[in-house]
C-alpha cells in the first residue's frame, strides 16, 4: 500500500475546483481550451513538477505528468460541461497525482499521470484521448468546430508553446482510471466502490432539416416546412422505431437543438441538432444508426425538407483489462469489504480511447442522489478518500 495523503489530495482537489468556479455550489465551467481550462491545467503542471514528474503538454493540451522509465499511467481529464461539477474528470486527475507523487516518496513503483483535453466533446467525442489513440486524426480534429464556430485548430492553439510532441504510448505498461460513477446505483445501495467491467460504446452525429423560413402570421398551417415540425415528428418516431430493437439500459438523446432564426413571429425554416445514442452491442448501435437515418429521410420527405448529416462520431463498447481489473477488485475488497460491485460504465471515458494502445480498467465512487453533468454534482469525502486508498492500492500491485 502506497503511502497516500489524503488531505493532501483532497486539498489539491478543491484548489482545482477554483478555476472556473461557478458561484453555485461546488460547480464549476471549465470546457476544453476556455482561460479556466488553460489556467487549471497551468497549475496541475506546476503540481506535477512539484512531485517529481515531467510536465508535458502534447499538440492537443493533453497533459502527461511523466515519471522516469516504463511506468503505470493514471488520471482522466480535467476540463468540463459548460455547468459542470467539480468532481467529473477531475477527480481521476487528482487521484492519480497523489498516488504518483506517493509512489515517489516511497521510491517507487513508477506511476504517471495524465489530464486529457477536451474528454467532455466541446469539439467532437473524449477528443484529447480519441487523437493520441489514434481514432482519429489530428488533421480531421482541426477541421471540427464547436456550436460558436470555434475550430479544433484554432482552439488547440490557444496553448501556444506549451505545446511538444505526442507522448509514445509504448512506456506505459497500463492505464488506470477512478472517476465518480455518474449515476444512482452505488449511492442507492450504499456501496463505496465499484469496479468496471466494460464502457459501453457511442454513436454522436449532428442532423439538420431545411424548410422554409416564412411569416407565422400570413402562411398557412397546411403550407408551412416548418423545420421545428419536422423535428418534432422525428421525434415521436423514432421512439416508436427503437421499440424493437432497444434494451432497458440502450439510450438516446437528441441534444443541442439550433433553431433559424428562432423569432417567436417567423416559421423556423431549419433545425440543426445533435442525435447520441449509446449501448454495449456494437451491433445495435449500427442498427439504430440504420433507424435515425431511415427515420430522417422519411420525415424529410413527409415535411418537405432537405435533410444532411454531419461527420459520425463514435467509439465501440470496450471490455476492461482482466488483470487491472482483478488488482482493483482486490483493492475494493481490501478497502470497502463487501461494500463494492463490479458493474458496466453507461457514461463514456477516455479508457475507451486508451484500451487501443494499453490495458486499461476503471474504479467508480458513489455520486450523491446519482446527479452529475450538473452543479449540484458531488461525493461525501470518506467515499472519495476510499476511492483513493483502493486505487493506491492496486496501483502498487500492479506497477511494481
């Protein structure tokens, strides 16, 4: 067992929460590439310098915390949702900094740690991690743009120097990440820890319908292309569609809605919006892609609109290494005896992106009344401090 510190860690967690501090709570707004963003990770720099790491920020702002030689990685991300909480991504961070910094105190084993950009898809899916893996390219990230417009280049850019080259994935035996679980089921039942079995997978695209933009108090009803219609049908079915085909624990969720030109007295000639869908079946989120589509076009015809698609985005389910994950059932059982779960991941992290280079697991503590994504997100400190105790203590089991 690693000699961690935990007021030390949660010391270096609330300082985190600082920067982009929302005045609501422990809430913060801190997306990818925003002055907070860039500032906090400025800081977890100069906190990683101050434990014995090589701070090094690669051509995205992912930022690597390197320890000397062949070493264990830990961490997640650091930036969040534009109404964020205080604990999503930077919780795995902080975690993997007091572990490392406590493995050097105590001479060893060699852990590093790792605060990827842009996990929370400002610009796309975990784009930080998705680049370094090799899901996509640095080339196709650029041309991406964020709501306002923002291109991934020259949101990247905002870095400046700071930036160097990629890190090489092949001086890390494996990747490790403890996050909040980001739903109710731990809170529910009482347990302080649960460990990953699989991540499910995702599909994100956004669709847009073209209508007519008209006057709402001269076109009539049965003349309009009313583009809020249009989605407003698609809707309903593609609801009905997905009946079939769906489980209890597939979901969807059609996201940020653009409306043109959006004026309570002018008939909405286009609606741009975003279509996720997620389930461990890879197959059924290939069927359902199928669904949207044909669903799409059917409405399109039905409400006399132009209908286009922008870029498929997506990561496939992934299982957990079998070796990290029986080194943190170990940890849970030695931390929180019978009082901790093996269970899926509904929410998508940066380990599906790093399974394609290393093995990889994950640790989950309870998220109070399951709440995240949200100011109101929290974690009562004993389950954080556990959390941190298990993921010690499987770190040194399977680092050294």
């Amino acid at each position: 067992m690693l000699p961690v510190d935990p007021d030390r860690f949660l010391q270096d967690l609330h300082a985190l929460r600082r920067f982009g501090a929302a005045g609501t709570g422990k809430g913060v707004s801190r997306p990818g590439y925003s002055e907070p963003d860039i500032a906090a990770r400025d800081w977890l720099a100069g906190r990683m310098r101050d434990a014995g790491l090589a701070p090094r920020f690669d051509p995205v702002g992912s930022l690597f915390g390197l320890a000397e030689g062949r070493s264990l990685l830990l961490g997640s991300h650091s930036d969040s949702q534009p109404e964020g909480g205080w604990l999503d991504g930077a919780l795995g961070v902080i975690a993997g900094l007091e572990v490392a910094r406590a493995a050097r105190e105590a001479g060893g084993p060699p852990i590093s740690v790792v605060s990827f950009e842009d996990e929370e898809g400002r610009f796309g899916v975990t784009t930080g991690s998705s680049v370094w893996a090799g899901n996509q390219t640095l080339e196709g990230a650029d041309a991406l743009h964020d709501p306002s417009g923002l291109s991934f280049a020259e949101a990247r850019a905002r870095f400046g120097d700071r930036r160097g080259d990629f890190v090489d994935p092949a001086q890390f035996s494996g990747y490790i990440e403890m996050h909040i679980e980001q739903g109710p089921l731990l809170d529910a039942t009482g347990e302080a820890l649960g460990v990953v079995e699989a991540i499910v997978g995702i599909r994100d695209m956004h669709v847009t319908f073209t209508g007519q933009q008209n006057h709402a108090g001269t076109t009539p009803m049965h003349l309009r292309r009313d583009a809020f219609q249009a989605l407003s049908a698609f809707n309903a079915a593609l609801s009905e569609r997905f009946a079939n085909v769906v489980t209890p624990q597939t979901v969807w969720t059609i996201g940020h809605v653009a409306l043109h030109p959006n004026a309570p007295s002018i008939v909405p000639g286009r609606v741009r919006f975003s279509m996720q869908w997620r389930d461990g079946d890879a197959d059924r989120l290939d069927r359902m892609e199928q669904i949207i589509r044909d669903t799409a076009a059917d409405i399109a015809a039905s409400h006399w609109m132009d209908l286009a698609y922008g870029p498929m985005l997506g990561l496939d389910p992934v299982t957990m290494d079998r070796g990290l994950r029986g080194a943190l059932e170990q940890a849970a059982q030695a931390e929180a005896p019978g009082r901790w779960r093996v269970m899926p991941s509904g929410a998508l992290h940066d380990a599906t992106n790093v399974a394609r280079l290393m093995p990889v697991a994950m640790l989950f503590v309870p998220s109070i009344g399951g709440i995240s994504h949200d100011f109101a997100e929290d974690t009562a400190e004993a389950d954080l401090v556990t959390g941190l105790r298990a993921l010690a203590r499987a770190a040194a089991s399977v680092a050294g």
